[in-house]
C-alpha cells in the first residue's frame, strides 16, 4: 500500500471516539462493572460471565493459571485503575499485546501485579500464551470467510475471541492466505481481515470502521502485511515474526 501516511489517519478518527465510550458499562447492583467487548450484551450474557468468574482466584499458583493464559492484543481504550491495567509487551514486528486468562465467555487481564505474584518473566508469559494459542487454534479451527467488497475480495478470518491474534502465530496464517503478500487489518479482538496488496486506502478504512466504529474491543493495531510467508510491517518488507 503505497499511501501510509493516508491509512494511518484513520487514527484520528479512532481517537475522537474514545471519549464517547468512557461511559458505556453496565453497572450491578452489588458494584461489579462489566464492559462488553464488542457492543452490547446479548440476553443473559452477563450472567454467563459472572457465572464463570465464581470460584476463580487469579492469584492462584502460576501452574494452575498457565493453561489458560492467551495473548490478548492492546485495545484502544482500557477503562481500567493503574493498579489494575492490562500489561502489555511488544511483540515483533511491533505488536501490543496484553494477556488474559481464558474463562469461555470472558477472560480476566493480566497485570505486572499478578505477574509478579507468579514469579514469572515475560519471555515466559508470550511463550505459554502462544503455545496455548496454538493448541486452541488447532482445536477449534478459525472461520474463514472471502466476500467480495466493491470489488475487491476480502479474507476474513474468527475465532472464539482469538481472531486477530493469528498475526502472532504466522505458521497458522500460511494455511489460510497462502504466498500472495497482502494487507493485513486487526479492527476488533475476534477480527483479521486480509486484503489485496494493492487495495485502496479509502475501502480499507471504511472496511476498519465499519467494524470497530462503536465496538469496545477495538485495536490499537496499526496496519501490517503479509509476506507471503510471515507478518510484517507495512515498511519492513519481508521483515516480520520469526518462525
């Protein structure tokens, strides 16, 4: 894409909506606040998460926490306390991202403050998270969608809230898209979309903020590409993850 300084300033427009959403929660009776990571809640959702919370200490031995612990790429806006916010570590080629500990239909951050209480470093963190990734990935198995958009066919690929963070685990993406370089947009957390290397600007803001406009659980994830073989940045060509 040979317009970066264009694509990039959709950002802006991301910005201006992070003030209309500081608000948006649901708040119980007994003070827990819930916020929906995609929009609103679906019937009895709320109750569904608040059911899996019950009985779980995140401050139990890393070893019972490790399985369940996946990558969780950074959002846009975290309405959460300083002594509560999401740690995040960049990952190469330059990704933000956080952590959580899976619990079906929601997952708990993880912060420096629980990290420390396990004992464990960084390095081990992404590590297990990855591996846990790959194990849920290959269970499952993403949706992959191609529909065209004006013209142009669009790749879409969800999961079970792990979609976009297949560009960390390039070995799995190959699969999918193939040697064809393509441009690769991570609007929202169950979310990747691969389109032609050569799209214009224009359709892939639109297809950005057609996604994320007013979703919770919007990226702070700048657009990336697709090698052919691996994810890189938009100006680092062949340069991206390592195997």
């Amino acid at each position: 894409m040979r317009r970066m300084k264009t694509l990039k300033g959709h950002k802006v427009a991301k910005d201006e909506r992070r003030g209309r959403r500081k608000a948006r929660s649901r708040r119980r009776p007994d003070g827990l606040r819930l916020h929906p990571l995609g929009g609103t809640f679906e019937p009895g959702l709320a109750e569904r998460i608040l059911a899996a919370f019950e009985g779980f200490d995140p401050r139990a031995p890393w070893s019972d926490i490790a399985p369940r612990v996946v990558p969780v790429l950074k959002r846009v806006h975290h309405p959460y306390p300083a002594d509560m916010a999401p740690i995040h570590i960049r990952v190469p080629p330059g990704i933000w991202t956080g952590f959580g500990i899976d619990l079906g239909p929601a997952f708990s951050h993880v912060s420096q403050t629980l990290l420390d209480g396990w004992g464990v470093d960084h390095a081990t963190l992404l590590g297990t998270a990855l591996a846990n990734l790959t194990d849920l990935v290959r269970r499952e198995g993403p949706i992959v969608d191609t529909v065209p958009v004006e013209g142009v066919q669009v790749t879409a690929i969800q999961g079970q809230g792990w979609g976009s963070s297949l560009i960390l685990l390039p070995e799995l993406l190959r699969p999918i898209l193939g040697p064809t370089p393509r441009v690769l947009l991570a609007p929202v957390r169950n979310t990747l979309l691969a389109l032609p290397d050569d799209v214009e600007d224009g359709l892939a803001i639109d297809l950005w903020q057609a996604i994320a406009q007013g979703a919770h659980d919007e990226l702070d994830v700048d657009p990336l590409r697709w090698t052919g073989s691996t994810v890189a940045l938009l100006t680092d060509g062949a340069l991206g993850l390592p195997n």
